[in-house]
C-alpha cells in the first residue's frame, strides 16, 4: 500500500494490505516464509553496511526477516503505533517490554488483576533482580497518583482484567503516569488492535499474546509488542539482549490470521452477546462479567474507550456444590476444558480470581467460570450450557440426598 493512502485507509483496509507487498515478492499475494538463521554478504563493505543500521534490515535470522517485517508493519499500521516487535510467546512480549524500562531499584505499579503469568514474573523475575512491584486496584483511574513513587518507572495495565473483566480507566491513568515520568505498558490482547486504540488513550507500549486473536485458530505460540516511537528503542534492545525471536511458521501463521481478524471479532463479539444475555436470564447466575453487556462492570469505560468486544468473558454463578461444577463441565459437548482463547472454538474453564490478588479482595457470590465464545452457532452454544445447568442441579440435588 503506498504510503500516501495509509493515513485515509479504515482498519478492515489495512488488516488486508499492511504488509503486503506482491511486487517484491513475484507476485505473491501472502508473503513467502523464510526460514532462516544465517544471512550472507558478498563484501565487508556491504556487511558493515547493513550492520550500521541499528535493528533494521536482514543481518541475522533472530533479528528478522520479511515475514516477520511484514506482520510487525500490519500490526503496528493497525493499532496505529511507531513499530511492532514479534516474539515467541505473550509471556515473552510482556517480559521483555517490563525489561525494557526497570533496573535494580525502581519501582513499578501493576495493576491487581493481570493475567496469572504476569504476576508470576512480577513476582519472582523483578523482585529477584531488584525492582520493587506494587498492586494497585484497577478501578483506581486518576488516584494512582498517589501511588507513584519517585522510582516509579512503569505503570503496567490490563483492560479488562484478567478473569473478572474491570475495565480500567486508562486514559487518566496514563496522564497521571505521565506527568511523573513513567511508561505506561498495557495488556491489549483483549482488546486487540483493532478494538482498542491503545496509542489514541495514551499507552506507549501495547502488549499482545498474539496466540489469541491475531493467530485465531489455536495452532500457534507468538506475542507482539506495539511502541510509540519514543519506547521503540529500548524495547527492541531488551529483545535484543534476551535473544527473542518467533518461529517463522508461527510468524506465518500470525500473518495470515490478521487478515481476517475483523470479521472473525465481529462474529465472536455477535455470539459472545447472545451468549451473555440469555447467561443473565438463568436463575443459576449471580452475575456476567462482559462489559459489553448494558449494566455490567464498567460498561461506560468500555462504551467510552473500546471500539467493540471480543468473545471472552466471565459468568459468576450463584453458591453450589463442587460435584454440580465438575458436574456441569464434564459433560460440555461443544465448550472444551483449555487454556488459551481467541481461536474458533468456544472454551470454559472454572477461575478462582480470589486466590491472584494481593490489593483488593475478590468476593463473587459464587464459582466463577471464565467462557470463551467461538464460531459456532450460539443456539448450539446456548443447548449446551442448558444441559449442563440441568446436570449441575442433578448432581446437587443427589449431594443433598446423600
């Protein structure tokens, strides 16, 4: 696409012609994969050449190749950042961007309810090295303020959060992270980049598990990071020093779903809303947390900030007994019991968000399922969570019979 039309292009034209590039590919519409770790020169002079031109160009299979290039420019053309990064996993993106910013002695603010991973590497990575972590509760917006310290280097979010679904206030929070020098580092794999734009609400890096929605049919491990062009640097050189890359099939892979990404979020966010809402009407539920929802948790923020809803979402049921859970995932037909999202096919999985946090208290009046709603019809969806309420309320009733 020439450069001149990008600026004018809406986001379905760019997930289908960024990174593309037929005429230097002999007319391929996809780009070719390139397996590769050793990249030759025919001279010094045009080694030292390509050499010199920090992070740019083929100089060595883990530091790129066109297929990689290709998924970087669509995915940093789309979330509208400076530069994208692809590594081999979620969790790599997130720690290699958390990296990028901290050294022995400063001090970063997490938001409570991150993905489990994060909290882990938080935990025992930073610490380890030096770097103080502290948990805020996510609903805090403006308030964290009062939480950065003067080592404050980054404020790291997830909007929503990991399994409850709170929307964050993202925009104050970067403001007040700004006016203290810090970064703000955001979760978006949720969101995606294409229904959060995360450089528009003050974000300087955007973090994905790719594996999710961009890759979109469960086959592939890969994680992007998106900057502004202030934060490109450093975070390209702390993947540098870690030596990431991603596997070039799964760099294909990563590709070739982001070109129909938009249509697929729009299915599963039209499922993912009839499944809620017939979710709020069955007497076994407490409570569904998709913020798409009209009256859920942060509903508003989400009307305000996103520009649609992905497929993933929790439903809080009311109190029952653990034999009528088991009971009621045992026998799913069309939900499998697995971790990961964002593929074709719908998942659920029991949540225990009490257990992850440390700066606030989590108290749903009952279990917690966390569904990920797929490409299948959602009245076939629907029958299958009928029948397992009905097996749910039959190994209750023969619990209270025993």
């Amino acid at each position: 696409m020439k450069e001149e039309l990008k600026g004018r292009m809406r986001k379905d034209t760019l997930l289908t012609h960024l990174g593309s590039h037929p005429r230097d590919q002999h007319g391929a519409v996809n780009p070719p994969v390139y397996h590769a770790s050793t990249i030759t020169f025919p001279t010094v002079a045009a080694r030292e050449a390509a050499r010199s031109k920090k992070f740019e160009g083929v100089t060595y299979g883990r530091s790129g190749t066109p297929t990689v290039f290709a998924l970087e420019e669509a995915l940093a053309g789309v979330e509208g950042g400076y530069r994208a990064m692809i590594v081999s996993s979620g969790l790599a993106a997130i720690s290699v961007a958390l990296l990028a910013f901290v050294q022995a002695g400063d001090h970063v603010l997490v938001a409570d309810t991150v993905y489990g991973p994060t909290r882990n590497f938080c935990d025992k990575v930073l610490k380890r090295f030096g770097v103080a972590v502290t948990y805020y509760d996510p609903l805090i917006g403006a308030g964290i303020a009062a939480l950065i310290q003067p080592n404050t280097k980054v404020v790291y979010c997830e909007s929503p959060g990991s399994l409850t679904f709170e929307i964050q206030d993202v925009p104050a929070i970067a403001a007040a992270a700004h006016a203290r020098g810090a970064k703000v580092l955001h979760d978006n794999t949720w969101g995606t980049p294409y229904f959060f734009p995360s450089f528009k609400h003050g974000v300087d890096v955007s973090i994905h598990a790719a594996t999710k929605y961009i890759v979109g049919h469960s086959d592939a491990m890969l994680g992007a990071i998106v900057t502004n062009k202030e934060s490109f640097l450093p975070v390209r050189q702390s993947m540098a020093d870690l030596g990431y890359c991603a596997g070039p099939d799964d760099v294909y892979f990563g590709l070739r779903g982001l070109r129909t990404m938009a249509v697929r979020l729009r299915q599963h966010q039209e499922s993912a809303t009839r499944v809620a809402t017939w979710l709020q009407g069955r007497p076994e539920v407490a409570e569904v947390l998709y913020p798409a929802l009209p009256g859920a948790r942060g509903h508003d923020l989400w009307k305000r900030d996103f520009l649609g809803a992905s497929g993933l979402f929790g439903v809080v049921l009311k109190p029952c007994g653990k034999a009528g859970i088991d009971a009621l995932l045992d026998g799913m037909d069309l939900f499998a019991m697995g971790a990961s999202w964002g593929g074709f096919e719908s998942l659920i999985l029991p949540a225990h968000p009490e257990d992850l946090r440390t700066a606030t208290r989590w108290t749903g009046a009952g279990p917690v399922l966390r569904l990920h709603v797929g490409l299948e019809d959602p009245e076939d969806l629907i029958a299958d969570l009928a029948a397992g309420f009905e097996r749910l309320h039959a190994a209750d009733k023969a619990e209270a019979a025993e």
